[in-house]
C-alpha cells in the first residue's frame, strides 16, 4: 500500500488520505483486505489518470502469473463531476455505493462531496447505506503520518 501512494504522490497534489480499513475479499478468494479512499488534484486527463494507476498496479505485481490475491488495485471513483462511460470507465464508479469499504473512508475523507449520479453527499450516503459489509479501521502509518489512530 506505502508503495503505491508513494507513486501517487508523484502526479497527485493536495493529497489527503482517508483512515484505512481491513475487509474481507469481494469477488475474490484471498484473505483480508485493506482499504483506503485517496483525494487529490492532478493535471492529468482522465484516460491518462487511469493508465497510470493501471501501471503502478503493474508494478506491485497486480497482473504477475504467480501472484496470490490481489497486491493492489487503485480505481478512479469520481473524476470532477463527470457521469457516465469514457472509453469503457464507468463513472462515478459503481463500486461507491455498493462497498462500505469504499463509501466509508469516502465519506470520512470528503463528507460534502457530491455523487454525481445521485446528487447526494458521501456523508448522506453513508448515513443511508444499508451494506452487509464488516469493516475494521487498522493502524496504519505513511510517511511518518498515522492514517489510523486504533
């Protein structure tokens, strides 16, 4: 996880990072997971914001033969207000209202963010979500910064 916001840091401005959260898997056999929502500005279109995600992904093995589970996955939840399909990226992403370890830290990190395809805030949604997902806030420190205080 350090290594991949460490390369985020890289084209990503005012970065904030949201506490991080252990899950179980989704849509995959694998052991826990551990959740972080990110915010930032960048300068980058967006098919080229998702290229390079795609590639720091590579380069933590994401897409290796031999991995086991899922080393990292970095997705664009929302991107200004944009709403609909660009090049097959579906935004705002689905996965947003349908994840509790998606909307929570997404509504911690930016609780008066407007879901575009809802036109409610993160802080409402989370409110209103009835998800069936048990989450747990880790410890976690990046670059001397404690994300989680447990």
């Amino acid at each position: 996880m350090c290594a991949g916001l460490d390369a985020l840091v890289g084209f990503l401005h005012d970065m904030r990072c949201s506490a991080v959260f252990e899950s179980q898997a989704v849509g995959i056999k694998s052991g826990p997971f551990f959740n972080l929502v990110v915010t930032g500005l960048t300068d980058l279109p967006l098919m080229e914001l998702d290229r390079r995600l795609k590639f720091i992904e590579a380069d933590n093995g994401r897409y290796a033969p031999e991995r086991k589970g899922l080393p990292l996955d970095i997705d664009v939840l929302m991107y200004n207000d944009l709403c609909g399909s660009f090049d097959g990226l579906v935004l705002p992403r689905a996965e947003i209202l349908k994840n509790a370890f998606v909307l929570w830290p997404l509504s911690l990190i930016a609780p008066q963010l407007v879901h575009s395809g809802v036109g409610k805030t993160m802080s409402q949604l989370w409110a209103e979500a009835r998800i069936d997902q048990v989450l747990a806030p880790v410890s976690f420190e990046w670059r001397g910064q404690q994300l989680t205080n447990v």
